[in-house]
C-alpha cells in the first residue's frame, strides 16, 4: 500500500478559488466524495438532490452550543436551537422509509455558572418536531480520556465533577428503521463463557420480578448484545475499582495516527473534536448493510467516510472548512482516490528525491 509523504502528497491552497462550486467534490473514491462548504447549502445542491430517498443513515456530530467559540465555528441559545432544528426536514429528506438519523452531542454549560445549560435538549426536542421524526433509542458515549471541565468548577473550586459524556440519539421517521444488532454483539464476558459451557446457573424469579428460565442461558448466540452505554470499559464503579464490562471501547485518546501526522508534517491544523472511527464503526454496522449510502453533513476529519470505505458503505461527506476537507484526504490509500477537484491535487514523489520532497510529479486532477 501507498503512503503519504513515502510516495505520494498533496498540494493545495490554504482557501479555494472563489466562486468554487459547491457541488463539486473535493475529493472521491470508488465509494465516496467529500463536498466543502456550508451544509445548508450544498445538500440544496441539485447534485446532492439527485439522493433525495437513498440515504440509509445520516451519522454525524455538529458543532456543540459551547459558550467558547472553537475554530470549527459553534453557535449558542436560541440561535443554535434553530439553527439545529432546521436540518431535520432537510436530512429527512434523503433518508430511505426506513433510514436513520444518528446524531452525537456535547453538553454545554450557562456562562459564568455552575449551571448546565438546556439548549442542548431543546435544540433535539425542536429537532424531532420539525422532522415528524421518532426517538428509537438514546445512547451514551462515555470518553474515558475526557480531561477535566468545565475547569472553573471542576478543577478550581471543586464543586462539580468531570463531564465525561455525550448524547447519541438515534431517530427514524418510521417506529422500525433497518437495525440488526447481532451485527454488533460483544464477546461474551469469561463468566458468561463458563456459564454456557457448564449450562449451571441459578433459574427461577428474580427480585425485579424476572423470572429467568431453566434454559435462559444455555444457547450460545456468538455474543452478548451492547447496552445503549458506549465506551465505559473504564467507567468507575461506585463499589469496585472498575466496572466490568463488555460495552464498545470508544475512547478518544490516540495522540498519533494517520491523519495526525499528515496534518502534523504539513503543519496543518488538527480538527480538535475527531470521533474514534469506533464509534462510528458501530453504528453503521447496526444501522446499514453492505453498498447502503452513508451521509454525513459534518464531516470534519472525515472519519465517518473512512469508516464506510472499510466496511464497503456508500458515503457522502459535507465539510465547511477547507483545511479540515483537504487534509481528510489522508485517511484514505492515495491510491483509492479516483479524482480531485482543481484546487488538490496529489502529486506522485520521485523516490530518489523524497527524502527532499523534491520532484514531485502531478498525479491527477479533474
């Protein structure tokens, strides 16, 4: 396989053209394109129009409604609440009878108080309403790696403890969209294992009115099925040093990896809030089979798009900013991109003069 920097890299402006074309991709591959600018505007594109029923899910993470403004730009209030509502009927609208929205998002906090703040879950309840859409299930992605904040009260004068979660909702405009989770079980845990082997276990009622049968728990099924809790492998328990647990590892923590160093050798900047491509692996194979189309209308680094080109998904990606759309490139073999558009283009290195990152030859642009 091709490596960037070994064999291959890019060349790009730090902005594009003016009056570039909204509908042209940046990028794509046998499986995919990804699309710069404002998603308001480029999933209105008579280009993206043309998926208008075909979408089996929309998987994203949009900017949070933090009281800080972060570079990937963030919006607050009421502001953010409409901002965030108006999407539902337009991502509705690409979605299949029964596709999914998965949405992942942060908590906020009032300014200046210890005070959670609600736009988060009005902005959601909005959202449903103005998308005729159901609530089939929510999760919690709990991130192990998640420093210490909001640092005021948690750090300083000690009187909260450590946001360390987000919210993922999982909608559908139908009460049974496409899912299968035997296409997400976890390995039994060893106890679970010795339970089947042995068949030996204590039947009958329980004290949450249960009653557990005398062959409940014989049937080997390849796997426990996952709670709505993801990533708690390290979740501190109350009564033990670690809580066990079989959950989906989703912590954030990998300080190198491909896209770092790319971004890092070309000293670009890193997206600040990447998802673990677990969590997205997840939720596509829950929600989608092979060759269903995947969209994503904040793509950032683009993770959800590497994700569906592994697992052989269709995808579509809608990135605003320039920078973070280019340099997702790297997450993908440069020899799986079949084209660019005129502001990238990979260039293909002389390996005599690498080292240098001298003759460099023009691979391909559109």
């Amino acid at each position: 396989m091709a490596n960037w920097g070994k064999h291959y890299d890019i060349e790009t402006p730090e902005k594009p053209r003016p009056r570039r074309r909204l509908s042209k991709p940046v990028y794509r591959t046998a499986l995919g394109s990804v699309y710069c600018g404002e998603s308001e505007k480029v999933l209105r594109t008579n280009r993206l129009k043309e998926l208008h029923g075909q979408a089996q899910l929309v998987f994203t993470s949009p900017p949070f409604p933090l009281n800080t403004k972060k570079r990937y730009g963030n919006k607050q209030g009421d502001k953010y609440i409409r901002w965030f509502a108006g999407f539902a009927p337009l991502l509705k609208e690409f979605l299949t009878p029964d596709g999914s929205i998965v949405i992942e998002i942060g908590n906020a906090w009032e300014r200046g108080r210890p005070v959670m703040s609600t736009t988060v879950l009005k902005a959601f309840l909005r959202f449903l309403e103005r998308g005729g859409l159901n609530l089939c299930q929510e999760f919690i992605w709990y991130n192990s790696a998640r420093l210490p904040s909001p640092v005021e009260w948690v750090n300083k004068e000690r009187i909260r403890v450590k946001d360390a979660f987000t919210r993922i909702w999982w909608m559908s405009p139908t009460d049974r969209p496409k899912a299968d989770n035997r296409r997400v079980l976890r390995e039994y845990s060893d106890s679970m294992k010795k339970l089947i082997e042995t068949g030996k276990y204590n039947a009958g009622p329980r004290p949450a009115q249960h009653h557990i049968g005398a062959e409940s728990f014989k049937t080997n099924n390849n796997g426990a099925i996952p709670p709505n809790v993801l990533g708690s492998d390290e979740l501190p328990s109350l009564n033990e040093l670690v809580t066990p647990s079989s959950i989906i590892k989703a912590a954030n923590t990998g300080s190198r990896d491909g896209y770092r160093d790319f971004c890092r050798g070309r000293d670009v900047t890193i997206h600040p809030a990447r998802m673990p491509p677990s969590l997205a692996e997840f939720f596509l194979k829950f929600l989608t089979d092979e060759g269903d189309l995947v969209i994503d209308p904040f793509a950032g680094s683009n993770t959800t798009g590497a994700v569906a080109e592994e697992l052989g998904r269709h995808w579509v990606s809608v990135e605003a900013r320039w920078d973070y759309a280019t340099h997702s490139i790297s997450r993908f073999d440069p020899e799986a991109i079949t084209e660019t558009c005129a502001d990238l283009s990979i260039v293909q290195l002389d390996q005599a003069a690498a080292s240098s990152s001298s003759a460099a030859l023009p691979l391909f642009t559109s």
